[in-house]
C-alpha cells in the first residue's frame, strides 16, 4: 500500500505528465479509495479497541455523560478525516474530467467536447433556424518543421498557433484541436461571410507570428477550410465539406482559405 504522500504525488503525477494520459487513471483512483477505505477500517478497529480497554479502567469512574462525550469526540475526529477524503475525491473527479476534455499539449478542447458542442449547434439551428459555421484549419507544411528542427520545435509551433488561435476567435466560439495539426472552430449563429472575416483575422495573427528555431524564426501559415450548415444535414456531413474546402485551399497552393460549395 502506498503512503498517502506518495499516493497523491502519484495521481497528480499522472494528471500533470501528458506522457501518461493515456495510462488508467482509473487505477490511481481506485487505489486511493482503497487507501481511505483501509484508514477508516483502521480508525474504527482502534476506537473499538480503545473504547473497550477505557470502559475497563474508569467504568466505575466516568459517568454516562463523560464517555459519552469521548466517544462523540472520537467520531468527530473520524468525520474530520472523511470528509478531507471525500473533498479530495471529488477535486480528483474533477481533475480527471478536465483531463479527458482538454489536449495535455495545447490546453484547447480535444475532439470529444468539439463534437458534443457541434451536436448541440445542430439540434439548436434546427429548432431556431440560426445557421452557424465550422472553419478546419491546419498548420502549412508541418511534418517538414518537425523533421528539419525536432519536435520540441514542433510542440511550439502547436502551442502558439492555439493560442494565437484561441485569441482571435469571439468568446462564444470553440477552438480546439481535432488532431495532429488540424483544429476545428466552430462559428455559432455565423454566416459564411462573417466565418470568412474571423477565419482570415486568425490567419493573418498567425502569420505575423515567429517562432524561434535556433537562429532561425519560422513563419507558420494556416489553410483552411469554411463550410455554412446546411438544413436537415448531419454533423457529420458538415464536417466532411469542410475538410474538403481545406483539401481545395491545400491544393491551390496552401496558405489560403476556401469556402465549401
């Protein structure tokens, strides 16, 4: 069993190390119920314990309300320790659920969440009629940054191309990353035209941008691809003539952006 330091050290380990985000985080968990399950047990095996061995000693001297008092006393004590546990279990939770919708790299909403609130626009411009956009962007030329200058200057270029990103959209829109060095934006209540202006703000953000490689400064550039939601069509569909319009900006020589027919 571990101690409780290590066991915490453990958990936070995991939840900090983007290296392990794949490993059970379940396990640490499970095994820090465990941990509080077993000092409980512990806790009211001495109690009993003590509680007999005291009644021995001083029945004839403790009256009633004195041994009740010490047994209240003692069950305070064990309140004290579980609820430290429990407040310890649901920050845990909640560490574990920011976990599974954030991408450990980047901080910018990873797929699962992406699609949820690509859903919940559909269902909501379906019930309205409000349109709304999705915009698919992704990163110029970035297997060649990678195999020229590493990864590490991989990673950068991730990282501060989503915050650039995540700067220049509206509060009410949602960045995130859809995978590897694609994102997807998705526009609420947004014409294709209005998608257009955002877009290309993002764009042109990004291009002014340098990122250090050495003695070198990369410029990075983005293409992408901007696709309105048509009525009665899936989310599916919508994200597919997106990803087509940015395979179209790819084609036309990269560092542009296309609107799906």
């Amino acid at each position: 069993m571990r101690g409780s330091r290590e066991l915490e050290a453990h958990i936070q380990q995991l939840l900090a190390d983007p290296q392990q985000r794949q490993q059970p985080l379940g396990e640490a968990l499970s095994e820090l119920w465990q941990h509080y399950q077993d000092l409980l047990e512990r806790l009211e095996r001495i109690t009993r314990v003590s509680d007999a061995y005291q009644s021995m000693a001083r029945q004839r001297e403790l009256s009633l309300a004195e041994r009740f008092d010490k047994q209240l006393r003692q069950l305070e004590k064990v309140a004290r320790i579980s609820d430290r546990y429990q407040t310890m279990m649901r920050e845990l939770n909640q560490a574990l659920k920011e976990a599974a919708m954030h991408d450990p790299l980047t901080a910018l909403v990873n797929r699962r969440p992406l699609l949820e609130r690509l859903r919940a626009e559909v269902e909501r411009s379906q019930s309205r009629g409000h349109s709304f956009c999705v915009a698919m962007l992704d990163i110029d030329n970035f297997k060649p940054i990678n195999d020229r200058y590493g990864h590490d200057v991989g990673d950068t270029v991730l990282i501060e191309t989503s915050r650039m990103m995540e700067g220049e959209v509206r509060e009410y829109d949602l960045c995130g990353r859809w995978g590897g060095e694609e994102f997807l934006i998705i526009l609420p209540e947004t014409s294709v035209d209005e998608a257009v202006t955002i877009v290309q703000r993002v764009r042109d953000a990004i291009a002014a941008m340098r990122i250090r490689a050495g003695a070198e400064a990369l410029a990075i550039t983005i293409s992408a691809g901007i696709a309105e939601y048509r009525d009665g069509e899936r989310d599916a569909d919508l994200l597919n003539r997106a990803d087509g319009a940015l395979l179209q900006a790819k084609r036309a020589g990269r560092d542009c952006q296309q609107i799906a027919p």
